[in-house]
C-alpha cells in the first residue's frame, strides 16, 4: 500500500500519491489550505488518503507543522 507493487500500481501508492502533495507544497500553508489546492489541482483522492499521504510525509521526514503551518524540509 505504501509503495507500487505486483497489485499496487504507482498511481495508487502512498509513494505515488504522496507526489502530489509534494507539487503544490508551500512553506506556511496550514492542512486545510493544502487540501484546497490539492483539490484544486485536480487530483481524485479521498480526506482520508490525503491525510495518510501527509503522515507519510512527516514519517520520513519531509513535513513538519510548527504552529499550526506545515514546513517543509528539502
């Protein structure tokens, strides 16, 4: 589930999935302005996936909130 595998394809990993919460990062955005543009980039994913894809993120070291606001690390 987290990485494309014989019956995971890329497109429905958190690895792939993740890619777009990586494209329309911005440092000082909060969770709920990165969902909208999430959205609004048009990519079909559930709130439930989305927050997944960001756990995932923070689980490898690549987001963190301070104060409410999501840094990203490079």
């Amino acid at each position: 589930m987290i990485a494309p595998s014989k019956y995971v394809n890329t497109k429905n990993s958190l690895l792939g999935q993740s890619t777009a919460l990586l494209a329309v990062r911005q440092d000082g955005t909060t969770v709920s302005e990165l969902w909208d543009k999430v959205r609004e980039a048009g990519t079909e994913m559930s709130y439930e996936r989305f927050i997944l894809c960001l756990d995932f993120l923070y689980a490898v070291g690549l987001v963190e909130i301070q104060g409410g606001t999501l840094s990203w690390h490079r």
